[in-house]
C-alpha cells in the first residue's frame, strides 16, 4: 500500500543533467569568463570577478546594522550549535603494545570547505550557521562560502546573511551562485579557491552540479525536497498537527509533510483544520500546492504500525505527539532527526536547539547522517610495527601476500625478517 508514496533515489532528468555538465565544463576550461557570463545569463547579475568578493569589513558593517533581535538570536543559534557540536569532536587514538609496536588513527581537519548558501531571492542566515560552525568545531584552516548575488539593486547580498557569516566563522565571501559556483569550489579559478569538500543546499542545477562534481571534491550529500512526519496519537491537538504540516510546506510545492495517526478522528479533524490554517497563511498558494500534491494522512490501528510507516518512510524530520513521546522516539531508527513532544515543533531545529539542520533526505536517512563535525574532517592510520611484531607476523604476511600472486610484497617481509634473523644470531655469537 505504501511503496507509491515512498522516497527513492532522486536522479536529475537528463535536461538538467546536460545543462549542468556544460555549465562545468565551460568553468573548467574557462574559469572566471564562465562564471560571469553564466550568472549574467541565469541569474541577470553582471559582476565582474574583481568584485566577487565581499571586503571583510562590509560583513562587520552587515552584522553592526542588523536589528539587535536579529543579531541577538544570530548569537544564540551560533553558541547553541558550537556547544552541541563540540561534543563531536574526535581525537583519535595510539596504543602502544608491550612489545613496542603502536596503531592508532589521526583525526585532521580539512584544509579549505566551501559553503553554499541559497540566495538570489531570499535569504538564510540559518544555513550558513548549520554548516559553517560545524566545520569551525572541527578545525577546518579556512571556510569559503558563496551565494548568488541579490536580483536588482546592484547584486548585493542581505545584511542578515552577511551578519551570519561573520559570526560563524566564515573567512572569504563571494557573490556568485549556482552550478557555475560549484564549479568554481570544485576547481578553482583565479579569484575562487579550490576546496577540499562542498557542502550546503541548492536548487536542483545546484544539487546536480555537486552529484557531478564528485571525485574532484568531496561534498556533504544531495538533498533533496524538505520532508516531516508527524506520529500522532487520540492525544494529539489537531491545531498542533495541522500548523507543523503548514510550517513544513510552506518552504516550497514539493515539501512534503505526512501525518501517521493512530486516531481516525484526528485524520477527519485534520483535513479542515489545514484548509482553515492554510487559508491564512501569507504563503497560501505554496502551502496549498505542496499539500496537494506531496500532503499524505496515513490512518494505523497501532503506534507499532505507525513506527513501521515512519521507518520505512526514513524521512528528513520525524515529530512525536504521542501520550509518551520518548518511548516511541526511541524506537525510531531511520530519519534524519527526530523531534519529541508537543512543546518542541521541527522550526526549533531549523534555527536553535543546536544539532545541525542539514539533514538527509528522499530516505537516505537509512545510511546518512546529519551534517556535523565528522563531515569536516578525515581519518589517517598510523602504524609503526617493532622488529619482534614483525618477526611475529612476517610468516602470515608473506602466506598472504604469495595467495595473492604478489610476491615482491613477500619479499620486503623475508629480507627485512632475514636482517633481523642475522643480527640476532650476530648478537649470540659475540656472546
């Protein structure tokens, strides 16, 4: 009954995918000249390269002029997400055994991380908040971000995103956006560095462009539209559900926001409620589209059908308004975060609690996880074998290595054992 509604792997159709490719092509053969004449041709902004970049002191002046609330609650959100992901922070190890011999692993942050920050139309200081703190816990020497130039009024970019961006920990800005802008992360050009790994959302040419990218460049994951399940129970407030169904669909026509509920009731009582809610939401004819065409009410004789229903689901937001909330939470094992009880709706996630709001979606949450500290940062493995672990382990190597039809890989071991062999017998002998 379920499989129509449930997520699959998102591909790009082939016209994006070809727009796309030609658009990194032409970045890669011509650098800069690409870029510009494809944000004149896609995003009507002519900005020549010399002026990408945003002066550092136009961001302190961003972050001076905002309204002290904003900037108040900039301040929160950066500490709440430093402080949550600090606890992420691994160090790796070394052990060193009796007979001399250490394995460990080194954690080393990335050198340069590019951030993309949607834009052209509106703007989200959330998201360079999500994204950059994390790679500043992690270490990362320095973080670039780019964000398409404002449409009109000279190809500005917000104060607020500017703001956000000071406060993060964003070291260079530049004014440019779309696929060309990955393309220009991905390999470089003479104003825009190349990065080590690309994260942050886009529109589809966005998404496709870092799917194609790949290889060159690390990136966090493809998202793809916004996604919330409620769980609710007989105990749930219609109102509640109905305004965090609202809350999820107003972001674009494709979000897509599901109700599992236990209560039939619940599920009648909700059809009017989001008509009444929707009707006076300033966004309305995106609500409305979005709810139509992605809303899903699924009625289930148990909250152990309801957990199978959200698990199978694996979607970005799961919300618990359940009797007892943490219980059925803990048996939650696909999503990408999971929110518990009336008093905590998805929107404390997007802006405060701390945890990262990027997140995996079309149910990759089956294997991805949230963007955080491990994402801004590789592993290394250290070994340093004693003379006596060798000698130990040389007859396994060497049996391995000859199962394997490389014998050059034996070799290194016999003539290394056979030294250690002969010093060893020199060493006798003298005594």
């Amino acid at each position: 009954m379920l499989a129509p509604h449930l997520p699959s792997s998102a591909r790009a159709d082939p016209d994006t995918a070809r727009a796309v490719r030609a658009i990194l092509d032409d970045v890669r053969a011509s650098g800069d000249a690409a870029v510009r004449e494809h944000t004149k041709r896609l995003d009507g902004v002519d900005v020549s390269p010399e002026q990408w970049e945003v002066p550092a002191a136009r961001c302190q002046d961003a972050l001076d002029r905002i309204p002290a609330a904003v900037r108040a609650a900039l301040e929160t959100a950066v500490r709440r997400v430093r402080d949550y992901h600090a606890r992420q922070v691994d160090e790796g190890f070394l052990e060193r055994a009796e007979d001399g011999t250490e394995i460990g692993m080194r954690v080393v942050p990335l050198e340069r991380v590019g951030l993309y920050v949607p834009g052209g139309k509106a703007a989200y200081p959330s998201t360079v908040i999500m994204n950059a703190v994390p790679a500043v816990v992690a270490g990362v020497a320095e973080i670039v971000m780019v964000t398409p130039p404002l449409r009109g009024g000279g190809g500005g970019t917000p104060d607020v995103v500017l703001a956000a961006a000071r406060l993060a920990g964003v070291d260079r800005v530049w004014r440019v956006g779309g696929a060309q802008a990955i393309g220009a992360l991905a390999y470089g050009t003479r104003t825009i560095p190349r990065v080590d790994k690309i994260v942050g959302p886009g529109n589809r040419f966005v998404t496709e462009a870092k799917r194609q990218v790949v290889g060159e460049v690390g990136i966090d994951m493809l998202a793809g539209p916004t996604e919330l399940l409620v769980i609710a129970d007989d105990s749930a407030d219609v109102r509640l559900v109905a305004a965090d169904l609202i809350a999820q669909a107003e972001h674009d026509e494709d979000a897509c926001a599901w109700c599992v509920t236990t209560s039939p009731a619940l599920a009648v009582a909700l059809e009017g409620e989001l008509a009444r809610q929707a009707a006076q939401s300033p966004r309305k004819a995106i609500v409305e589209r979005s709810l139509a065409d992605h809303g899903v009410v699924v009625v289930v004789p148990d909250l152990d059908a309801a957990l199978e229903v959200a698990n199978r689901r694996a979607p970005e937001h799961v919300e618990i308004l359940t009797r007892e909330a943490w219980p059925v939470a803990r048996r939650i094992r696909h999503a990408g975060a999971i929110f518990v009880g009336a008093a905590t709706p998805e929107p404390v996630g997007d802006y405060l609690a701390g945890p990262s709001h990027v997140l995996p979606t079309g149910g990759t949450a089956r294997y991805v996880s949230p963007l955080g500290v491990y994402d801004f940062v590789k592993r290394i493995s250290v070994v340093g074998y004693s003379a006596r672990r060798l000698e130990q382990d040389a007859g396994h190597i060497i049996a391995l290595a000859e199962a394997e039809g490389l014998p050059g890989h034996a070799e290194t071991i016999r003539i290394r054992t056979s030294d250690v062999r002969h010093q060893m017998s020199d060493l006798r002998h003298d005594h």
